[in-house]
C-alpha cells in the first residue's frame, strides 16, 4: 500500500487494523516490521495520501477498492487440519464490508488464497439485503521479504483475476489503472478469477519445490565428494533451468511457502487426485528431512552428546535481511538440540528477543520440565554467543557473518570447535586453516575424498 501511494498522489490510501497497536506503530518512528527501504517511502508518504487509522468503517465507507489483506493461516483443527487455509479473517472481513459498505465496492483478495475462495466470498459479499453490488478480482502478491520494495517497484509482473462479466471486466480495467502508474502495461497479466488464486500457489510450489531438489542433491554431494554450490552454477548456466534459487540450505522458511503447498496438497486431494497431492507433499517431507538432517548432523559429529554443551546458532530469521522468524529453520534446530538438553546461544541482527522467547513458547519447544531462561540465551553480540560453545551453526544467511574475525572466536571457543554452515556463505578453506572442524550443507566432511584435501 506505501508503494502504491508513493506512484499514486492521485490516489488516497487507508490501511485499517483492528489491532490498535499494530495501528500506533504505523504511525510512530519505529515501523512494526523491518524491510530494507520501507521507511524511507512510508515516511515520504504518511499523511499526504497514506493513512494509517482503526476506523475501519469510514475507510470502507469512502473506499473504492478495498484490498483485504488478512492471514489465512494453516488450520489447527477440524476438517483439513494441518493442511488446508483458515479463512475465518478472511470471512469475517467479507461480511463487515457487506454490513458497513454504502455503495459498491470492488473487494480484492491480496491474501493467498485457495482457488475458488474468491467464489464463496462473492455470495457472501452479494447476499447483503440492501442490494449492493461487490465485484471481487485475485490480486496475489509476488515479493519476497528483505527485497520488497524492489519487487514492488519492478514486479516481474502483476497478476489481476477477475470475473469474466462485463462488470468483471470493468473491475480489472480499473485496478490494471492503478498499476499502471509505474508498472509497464505488458508486465499486467489478466486472468480468470481461479486462474490467478492458483497461479500464487503454484509459483510458490515451483519455488519451493526447487530448494527442495537442490537439497536433496546435496546429501548427495556431500557422500560423493561434489560440491553442491558447483553442481547449481553449472546446471544453472542452462537457460532453460536458470541460475535462481538453486541455494542449497539448512531448509526454507518463511509464512509461505510450506503453507501454501500444503493448502494445493489439501486441494488436490479434496479433489481426488492423490498422485499430485504426493508429488508436492514430498517438496515439504523433503525440506523437514533437511531441517533434521542439519541438527543430527551437529550431533553426531559433537560425538553424539550434547547435553550442557553451548551451541552458538547465528541467525534466527528465516532468510537475511528481515526480522521475521515464521517458519524459520532456527526453530527446528533449536528444538531437536533442546531435546539433546544442549545449551543454545542465539545470535540475530534484527530479530527481536521478544519474539524469539515468544517463538519458543508457541512452538512449545521446551521439552518438559526445562525453562527457557536455563537453556536459552539470546546475545547482543555474535562473539560473546560464540564465547566457549562448541559449535557455531550459520542459519540465516546474514551478510555480516562472512565479515567476523573467525581467529578470534576459534580462540574463545571450547575445542575441539566446531562450525557448522546452513547456507554456505563462509569461507570453508579458511576456517579449517584456523582450525575449526568445519560442516557445511553439500560439501563432504573432512573426509579422503573432500577436494580441499586434495588441493
Ligand atoms: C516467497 C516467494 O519468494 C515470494 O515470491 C512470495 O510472494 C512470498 O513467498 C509469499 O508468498 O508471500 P519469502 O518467503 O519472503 O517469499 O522469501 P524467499 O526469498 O522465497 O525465501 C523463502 C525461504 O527459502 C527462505 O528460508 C530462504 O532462505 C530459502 N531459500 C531461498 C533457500 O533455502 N534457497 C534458495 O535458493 C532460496
């Protein structure tokens, strides 16, 4: 919305919450979520024609569009549990529009959805009794955090599904007006309505499913003695596979994409097909492998005790450059070395400590008995976190981590001293110079076969 009223002075946008606090931070020096460059445009824009309020229905009221935005978290419970999309928020938006709209409005899904929501929320828009007439388009959203406003700015494209009435059509004409302000007009995609609801689980599926094949060759690497990071840039040199999202990781993160490959999983099987249910649901047990993988690897090669012992995890967030910790592989890390009853050390450049404490708490982590302030301690500073561990784990693959004096924390540490690299992102050959044990996703472990040795 801070981008679309930074292209558009014309227009006047109205981000409403029901949470007032969410709303006060919007409103104050501090935003309530870090993304690199948001500051600069949400400052430039605030007050001129971007507003932050919790009078939900005066925004409504004076509305010609309304983005709904909400979560449609995973469901705990009930039919689909584990898999299919809560769309209780999504619902209950729906009918307060219906209830507190005095004139037509086009309601836009910007939440990811499953393919024909945007059916069901039409009757519920449309089953109002003062006859009011909803038109709903699928606008799904493509950034990625920590790059927002540059996908934002340059999208690779935009997406808008609409009904193909002549009311639908008018509905798309004017959101492609919006876009079109800064967006070149071959870069607006239009659709059916389901195609576009899909078209966002499936780039997500395809993008995920690529982490996925990537991590599963470097298990395989790292028997056979190749290098995972040389087996993506050749075959990424092939145009046809691309040189994208081929980094072989501890595991994806993030809100997104576990959810919304679950949700397709869920939809293909509501619809009997249970061979492309598998197909995708294997992109997830594939990235939980990985995940689980990583930690019995640190385990195993600190000789299958860990117990008392201090592990440094660098990195909490689910990918560099933001705050956000949703999903992050840290979590699952932590968990299994918790279970060990290790001592975990947490270094993160951004994520706040409230929110690590409070992930624990959610994830019910703790094993039973154990309390956070015996077995967790989160660091303002990577060395002190590092200060007598036996491991270093890289989990988020933060640029400042490449830039440490390793000698010093080598020397700080217990011996022998271990790193364990999630992403790949130090330098290998120097570490084991110093005289760290080093591990790192898709490389054989300092054994006859490892090409350091032979070089
Ligand atoms: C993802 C998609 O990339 C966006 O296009 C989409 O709009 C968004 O989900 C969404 O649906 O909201 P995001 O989750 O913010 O964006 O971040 P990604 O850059 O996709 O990273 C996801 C996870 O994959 C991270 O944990 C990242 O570290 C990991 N990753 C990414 C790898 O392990 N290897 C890679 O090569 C790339």
């Amino acid at each position: 919305m801070a981008v679309i009223a930074k292209h558009c002075p014309d227009i006047k946008v109205t981000v409403v919450d029901i949470n007032p606090e969410q709303i006060k931070k919007w409103n104050s020096d501090k935003l309530p979520i870090f993304e690199p460059g948001l500051d600069d445009v949400v400052k430039a824009v605030r007050g001129k024609n971007l507003f932050f309020t919790t009078d939900i229905d005066a925004a409504i009221k004076e509305s010609a569009m309304i983005f709904v935005s909400v979560n449609t978290p995973t469901k705990t419970t009930g039919v689909g549990a584990g898999r299919a999309a809560n769309l209780r928020m999504w619902e209950l938006a729906a009918r307060h529009i219906a209830k507190v709209a005095n004139g037509p409005k086009i309601v836009i899904e910007k939440s990811t959805l499953p393919v024909r929501t945007a059916h069901s929320m039409r009757r519920v828009l449309n089953a109002n009794d003062r006859k009011i007439e909803f038109e709903i388009l699928s606008n799904p959203e493509f950034l990625a955090e920590g790059t927002a406003m540059g996908d934002l700015t340059k999208p690779d494209r935009i997406l808008i599904g609409g009904m193909n009435t002549d009311a639908g059509k008018k509905a798309i004409a004017q959101l492609v007006w919006v876009y079109k302000h800064w967006v070149p007009e071959e870069r607006i995609l239009t659709t059916n309505l389901w195609s576009s609801e899909l078209s966002k689980l499936v780039a997500n599926a395809f993008l995920a499913q690529r982490i996925s094949s990537i991590n599963s060759i470097s298990a395989l690497c790292e028997i056979t003695g190749a290098y995972v990071q040389e087996v993506s840039r050749a075959i990424g040199f092939d145009h046809r596979i691309g040189p994208y999202f081929l980094n072989a990781s501890v595991g994806f993160g993030g809100s997104c994409f576990q959810k919304d490959i679950l949700n397709l999983v869920y939809l293909c099987e509501s619809f009997g097909l249970d061979t492309v249910a598998a197909y995708w649901n294997q992109v997830v047990i594939m990235n939980d492998w990985q995940k689980k993988r990583f930690s019995m690897k640190i385990i195993e090669k600190l000789f299958n005790t860990i117990s008392g012992k201090k592990i440094a995890l660098y990195g909490f967030a689910f990918k560099k450059n933001t705050g956000d910790t949703r999903e992050t592989p840290a979590l699952f890390v932590a968990g299994h070395l918790l279970e060990e009853r290790a001592k975990i050390a947490i270094y993160d450049p951004k994520v706040d400590p409230e929110q690590v404490k409070h992930d624990f708490e959610e994830y019910k982590l703790m094993p039973a008995g154990c309390k956070f302030e015996d077995y967790v301690t989160i660091y303002n500073d990577p060395y002190a976190a590092a200060k007598e561990s036996h491991a270093v784990a890289v989990i988020t693959e933060w640029d400042e981590f490449k830039t440490y004096d390793y000698s010093k924390i080598y020397a700080s540490m217990s011996k022998p001293a271990f790193v364990f690299d999630g992403r790949n992102i130090l330098d290998h050959a120097a570490l084991k110079q110093i005289g760290f044990d080093v591990f790192a996703i898709g490389k054989p472990f300092g054994s006859k076969i490892s090409m350091d040795d032979l070089s």
